[in-house]
C-alpha cells in the first residue's frame, strides 16, 4: 500500500501512447454514475486505476472499498454469497465498490449486484478482471446479463512490456518509496541499469517491478544503482530473438533442442539421418529453384558431383527439375 501522503496518481505514469489512452478513458468514465470494467494481466495495476478513477470523480470523498469475489473481508450479514455482496453495497454507499476478478464472482452475487447496478443505488460498481472473461461468459461461468452492465465502459491496461516508455519514471518513483519508508536518501540510477529494465519482459508486470525496487532499496547500500545491481536480482528468461536475427547454427539449434524436448522418452535410433535429411530437402529444392532446376548448376553452387545430387534427389522424393543440355547429355552416356 502506498503511504497516506501519496496519491494513486502518483503512480499512474503515462509517457506510453498506450497509458495515455487509459489516461483518457478514467477521465471519460469517472462521472461516478455508471460500472467500470478494468481489464488486464495481473500485476498491471487494475487497482491503481480503479483508484484513480474513484479520486478524479465526485465520489473521491466517499469510501473506497475494495474486497475480493468471496466477500471475505466484509463482515457477513448472513450465510450466502448475496448476504454479504449486499453488505459490501451498504459499505461503499456514497462512494466506489472495486470487486476484484469479478469472474470468481459467485452466481447469487452476480445477480446481487446486477440488481442493484439496475435500480442504481447511490455506489459505483467498478470491477477488475483478466482478458479471458469474454471466455468466462460463453461458459457461463459470468452471466451475460451481469458482463452487459459493465461491457460498455471497459478500460484495458496494457501489460508493462508493451509500454517501455514509462518503465524509467516508474522505477524511479517506486525506489524512492520504498527509500524513503526505510529512511534513505534516494539512490541515482545508472542509465545502463535502465537499459537492462528495458530489455527484461515483466512476466509479472508493475507488481514485479515494485518488488525489484524494494529489494534493490534493502540490499544496495551504494548511492548509484548500476546494471550489476539488477543482473543480482531480475530473473534469468529467455530471451525472445526475431527467427531472422538468429545466426544460423543458433536457429538449427534452437530446432533441434525442442526436436529433442519431444522425443525425449520415445526410442529413436536413426536422428542423424533424419535431421540431414530435413536439413537437405529445403536446401535442395531452394538452390534447384535459383538455377531454374539446372542440375549441373545445382551441383556446382553445392559443391556436389553432378550424379551425388541426382541420387540425393531421387532418395528424398524431390523433382528433378529442368534438364540442361549438360543434364541429357550425361543421361545419354548412363
């Protein structure tokens, strides 16, 4: 949680194009009348955004209450699910109702609350779910009904990796919280440490960086955080690399390494041949299509003997091709 002198806008950076039409949207949708449908990864900060809405509307003097589907922290009126989805109302009453991953949303809630979204009592519903809830609903799992009350005015915060651009504003602001709860001077940032921030994909999206940032506080003592400091702490992923940007044998090797992931428990005696041979039809048919099918051609840009090619062509089953003057010349000598 953040400290009571600091704002969730505070943290709602917005240098992206794809956060500055989020910026828009909570602007649009913060007159306090109708529900709210925050979408995303977890981690993006659905929260934060459902904060910032209920604080730029004229409810931000109102209550805030955020509880999970199960309605567990509310006290319960009664045994049901409704019970207690009617006591989160009353709670909020004047102000924002946040209902975290609305699709873990009982059936007798759902309607609770659809109801009272329909007589429109004095409270806005804003709820928080992934991207797979249009899934939930053609499974039933979320009443059509209860997504229509929301479907129209539905916010979708982009994951962290797809806006970089507020990745350094971000980092800074969450270092020098979390400086500033232990009671530090804010360390600088390095700017190859930004590079490395830059180049990690945030699985775990803003709630990662947040961690990073607190455990980066409590183990650098130093005054500059350098690119070491976050190779000691970022998790080692894969890195994804465009196929055309691979070298060659990395491209073959990376091939071969799920080839072998899926055989892995399976009897298989003859790999080589049938890796040579996967490797030799495109490599055959391509040079056979630069030369038009010229054989004597083929053979020479392969460094192959001429009769070599034919066999090879003739073992894998691919068309020989145009025959050059060479080629039936030689065919007439056999």
């Amino acid at each position: 949680m953040l400290r009571a002198d600091l704002k969730a806008k505070d943290f709602l950076v917005a240098e992206s194009p794809a956060m500055r039409a989020v910026v828009a949207q909570v602007a649009g949708y913060a007159d306090g009348s109708s529900p709210v449908l925050i979408c995303g990864e977890h981690g993006t900060g659905r929260e934060l955004v459902a904060r910032v809405l209920h604080q730029k509307g004229p409810r931000a003097s109102a209550k805030f209450v955020a509880v999970r589907p199960t309605f567990e922290d509310v006290p319960k009126m009664g045994s049901a699910d409704c019970d207690r989805a009617t006591h989160a109302l009353r709670a909020a009453v004047g102000g924002t109702l946040l209902i975290k991953d609305v699709s873990d949303l009982s059936a007798s809630s759902q309607r609770t609350l659809e109801r009272a979204i329909g007589k429109g009592e004095p409270v806005q519903v804003v709820a928080t779910a992934d991207l797979d809830l249009e899934r939930a609903v053609d499974a039933r799992i979320v009443s059509r009904a209860f997504y229509d009350r929301f479907a129209e005015r539905r916010i979708e915060v982009p994951p962290l990796r797809d806006r970089i651009a507020d990745l350094p504003i971000l980092f800074e602001r969450w270092i020098a919280h979390y400086a500033a709860e232990v009671g530090r001077n804010r360390p600088s940032i390095g700017s190859r440490a930004h590079d490395r921030l830059a180049l990690y994909p945030w699985p775990g999206n803003v709630a990662e960086l947040k961690s990073i940032a607190r455990r980066l506080v409590v183990r650098v003592q130093r005054a500059k955080l350098e690119a070491g400091d976050l190779d000691e702490v970022l998790p080692v992923v894969a890195t994804r690399v465009p196929l055309e940007d691979l070298a060659f044998e990395d491209m073959v090797k990376a091939k071969l390494a799920g080839l072998l992931a899926r055989v892995d428990g399976y009897p298989v005696h003859d790999l080589y041949d049938k890796v040579l041979a996967r490797v030799e039809r495109p490599l055959l048919d391509l040079v056979l299509a630069h030369t038009g099918g010229n054989q004597v051609k083929a053979a020479e840009i392969l460094g192959l003997n001429r009769n070599t090619l034919r066999k090879k062509l003739s073992d894998l089953g691919i068309k020989r091709g145009r025959s050059s003057r060479e080629d039936r010349a030689l065919d007439n000598s056999d």
